[in-house]
C-alpha cells in the first residue's frame, strides 16, 4: 500500500492540497463538508498522515478543489489499486477515470440548470 509521510518533498499530495484550498480562501472545515470528510482529516491529509486515501476521497477533494484528478493522484507516491497491474494500465484507468468524472460534472451542471 502507498504510504504519505510527513515532511515529503515540495508538491507532495498534502502540500498540494493545502495550497489550493487556501489559494481558494477555503477553511479546513468547509473543504471537509464539501468534500464529506471530518476536518480532522483534512488535516491529516495536508500534513501528509493518511495512508492510501480511498479514490472516491481523491475524486471528491480534486472536484472541490478544482484540481484534475489525474494530477491529484500523481502526487499520491504510489498509486495503489485493488488488484496487481502495470504502470501502462494504470494510466490507461487514470485517463478512463477521469472521463467518467468531466461526464459527471457535466450531467450535474445540467441538473443544476432545470
């Protein structure tokens, strides 16, 4: 499984997180409730403390934080998914996953205008 330490290089996956939420003027608590998480973890994600973050979670933060998904989960140093497959089929879900996510924020803006 894919660990996040603390004090990770510049871009890591919390710092990335951190960033654009307070580019975003957003508090921890208001990431949190959008986002669907306690605020509690947000904090850990920023200082890098949750291990293996769970894809619906990495989805969730990208869409609040208008962050592609694909470059969240870079960040992420090893992207671990539930079964064995090699970097090119990683890519390969990665690109079909963030797909199913543009279609998804567009049928929700398509709902939001009826």
């Amino acid at each position: 499984m894919g660990k996040l330490r603390g004090g990770d290089k510049m871009g890591s996956f919390g710092e990335t997180i951190r960033e654009k939420r307070l580019a975003m003027k957003m508090s921890q608590q208001t990431l949190a409730d959008q986002v669907g998480i306690a605020r509690q973890t947000v904090t850990m994600l920023e200082y890098n403390k949750i291990h293996s973050p769970s894809s619906q979670m990495v989805i969730n933060l990208a869409w609040v934080l208008e962050i592609e998904t694909k470059e969240l989960l870079s960040k992420l140093p090893d992207l671990v998914m539930p079964f064995e497959v090699g970097a090119s089929a990683k890519l390969e879900i990665l690109t079909k996953l963030e797909k199913m996510e543009t279609e998804l924020h567009e049928i929700i803006k398509a709902v939001r205008q009826l």
